[in-house]
C-alpha cells in the first residue's frame, strides 16, 4: 500500500486524538475536513501546528473540555498557514508530489480501480453515465501504464468521476428523498458552519452530498482511502 499518500491522513488524526487525551477516533466529516486542508495544499506540519494552538488557547481559556472534533482547530490552521504562506513570499514552490510504486502497490491501486469499473457496470446506463464509464475506464489504462504517480491528482480524478455521477444520479431521486438528505447533512454539520468559513462549509457539504447519493446507489467512494479498508 502507498502509505506515503495516506501519512497526511492518518498523522492528523493521530496527533489530534493523542493531544485529547481520548481514543476516540475523528468522525467522517473530520476526515472531509482534513482532505479539504490537503486538497488547498497545507502542509501536514502547519496542520499539526494549528492543532496545537487550538488546544493551547483552549488552556489558556480556562475550559476544561477539549475540543472533539477537528472543525475547532480549523481557524488556528488556516492562521498557521497565512503565516506559512508569508513567510515563503519570494521562494520557489514547493516540487509536485511524484512517487514511484512497488509493483505490489501498483496492483493494489489497479485492483480498486478495476473495483470501482465493476461497480459502476450496475449503474443505470444513459449517456451521460456511460461517459463517466468511459471516464474510469481511460483512468485505469492510463494509471497501468504510468511510470510513476501522483496520488494528488489522481484522488482529483476520482472525485470528478464522483462529481459527475452525483449530479447524474440525483436526478433519479425523489425530491422528498433530496429534501430529506439535505435535511440531514445540514444538522450534521451545524458545528462545522459555526467554525469554518462559508467556502469550506460548501465543500464540505458538497462532499457529503455526493457520498449520500453514491451510497445510495450501491456505488463505493471514488478515493485513494479505500486501499485503507
């Protein structure tokens, strides 16, 4: 497995569990969040430093409960990052991620893809869907013959494919049952929407809403995090 991809992931979830004291492991809209700081290209390290400033102002408040969830960290994460992105005014970019895969890593990475070919072979078949088919298809064609990979852009890739069948399937739904979704993603993430700005808050909902309409269709998670499972 490229554990390389998914240190980010599993760092801040361990470092933020280890500061609480608890074994209480960050819920799935946690984890949304913690994508939505690698997809705008913070690094972990300044992640790791907003946590600690959370749980320092925490202190110094005098509260005696620490945060639960990773949406209180969010505004110390992104003021470590405004201050990381001052201090590299001038400086080259950082090089993009390329990482060269075991030909064991290799087959796993195509194993999910080829998981997610036969998922989608039990999609209700229409234009649009059999594009997006087409879509995937290419994807695991070009991955089997790259030399090395990008996890960064292949997640995006992934998520497109994710997109696009959200927005195609939702038309399938009744509207009391969209009304109902909404309904519940909504009080799922009052907490979030008092902690993070508006721009984040539609990411987040949008990643939600895309997961629920996949689910209900029987179709996985278009993402790199199901070599976890």
């Amino acid at each position: 497995m490229p554990v390389n991809y998914f240190t980010y992931f599993s760092e801040v979830e361990e470092y933020f569990v280890r500061k609480r004291g608890k074994t209480l492991l960050v819920s799935p809209l946690d984890w949304s969040l913690i994508e939505t700081w690698r997809d705008q290209g913070i690094p972990l390290h300044i992640v790791l430093r907003g946590i600690d400033r959370s749980f320092e102002n925490v202190k110094k408040s005098g509260r005696k409960t620490p945060p639960t969830t990773l949406s209180y960290c969010h505004g110390a994460v992104m003021e470590a990052y405004q201050e990381y992105q001052d201090s590299r005014i001038g400086k080259s970019p950082d090089p993009g991620e390329s990482l060269v895969l075991s030909e064991q890593e290799k087959s796993e990475i195509l194993g999910m893809l080829e998981d997610f070919n036969r998922a989608l072979q039990d999609v209700p078949r229409s234009p649009e869907i059999e594009s997006t088919i087409s879509r995937m298809k290419e994807l695991s064609s070009d991955f089997r013959e790259a030399e090395d990979w990008h996890p960064a852009e292949l997640e995006r890739e992934l998520a497109a494919v994710s997109d696009s069948l959200a927005r195609i399937l939702k038309d399938d739904l009744d509207e009391e049952v969209l009304r109902n979704l909404e309904k519940e993603i909504k009080n799922s993430l009052k907490i979030y929407k008092k902690r993070v700005s508006k721009d984040v808050y539609e990411q987040l909902y949008e990643k939600q809403f895309r997961q629920r309409i996949l689910d209900l269709f029987g179709l996985p998670e278009f993402s790199l995090m199901n070599l976890q499972a």
